[in-house]
C-alpha cells in the first residue's frame, strides 16, 4: 500500500490524476495543451478537464466527443434565441444572419440524428432508461424541425419585404417614365 501512496498519480484521456472525473468546457485563451496529446488548442475550443488537478484533454481526438440530452437542449435554446435576436433586429443582413443560423440548427439535427438513445441513456446526468432517451430524442428532433419552420417563415416575411419595398418603389415612379435630362446652356 505504502509503494501505491509512493507512484505519482497519472491521468488519461477519460480522468483527471485525481479520479475526480472530467468535465466538458470551452478554452478561454489559447494556452490550452491537451496532457495526452499535448496538442495546442486555439480559444472556443472544446476541452474536458479538472480544475483541481489541472487535468486538460482535448475533445475529438483524445476524449471522444460525446453530447447529453442537456448539451443538445441548450444547443437548441441557443439557437432558438439566435433566431428571435435576427428576427427582431434591424440595419442588419439578416438573410445573411438567419442563413448562418439555420446551418447550425442544420448541423444540430444532424448531430441529434447520429446519437442513438442508448449513448444518450449511458451520458445523461440523469438515470435514463433507452426507451426514456429514445422519447427524448424524438422531442428534440422535433422541436428542431419547428425551428426550421420557423427560420423558412422569417426567410418568407424578409422575401415578401424584399417585394413589397420593391413594388411601393415601382409605384412611386409614374408608368416607369424617365425625366428627362436638364440641358445646361451652352457658353
């Protein structure tokens, strides 16, 4: 027991040196170095680690990218925020903005359709059965699909502007006549 005590405690890709476990977060500089890959990663990437044993692993290649049915809910909520903010905004190109997100919510669908329930049960914070997880899936995937809904409406009102904008320009201009050119006198 006493050699045990003696060995320096050493971490992995799925914990800490301490056993504490790893939890998932995202760099907020870029002086992050994953301890198994030693690897750099650059700020907003996503890590796992332990802030009492000063334990980082980098997600993706050495601690598999794993996401809980809360990760993929707060995702959602995030997303269906982006929507009202780009909805309500204005002096901005929001066919731009709402393309950006709908590719997001595009790449969450996907992410949810790729995750099988009985990873989602095995992940989640929560004691789930995979029938539970299933049922969980599905509502996700179906409040993804409202969101889509309601990303083609906004993409319609900002269309049915676009027109409307166009056609009061049209009226403003009677029978499209041009003005004729003021001749200047000549010297």
């Amino acid at each position: 027991a006493i050699i045990e005590a003696a060995k320096p405690k050493v971490g992995s890709k799925e914990n800490c040196p301490g056993r504490h476990g790893l939890n998932r977060f995202i760099t907020n500089h870029s002086s992050y170095c994953c301890d198994t890959c030693r690897c750099y990663l650059p700020e907003g990437a996503p890590m796992w680690g332990c802030r009492e044993c000063d334990w980082d692993v980098c997600e993706g290649r050495c601690h598999p990218d794993t996401w809980t049915l809360a990760d993929f809910k707060s995702k959602l909520a995030r997303l269906e925020s982006q929507v009202d903010e780009v909805k309500a905004a204005e002096n901005i190109d929001k066919k731009t903005k709402l393309a950006l997100v709908e590719t997001d919510v595009k790449q969450l669908e996907k992410r949810v359709d790729n995750t099988n329930a009985q990873d989602l049960a095995a992940h989640s914070i929560t004691k789930l059965t995979e029938d539970e997880a299933r049922e969980e899936k599905r509502g996700l995937v179906k409040a993804i699909g409202e969101l889509l809904l309601r990303i083609d409406t906004i993409f319609d009102d900002i269309k049915a502007g676009q027109m409307d904008s166009a056609a009061a320009t049209e009226e403003k201009a009677p029978n499209n006549e041009k003005t004729p050119a003021t001749e200047s006198p000549e010297p």
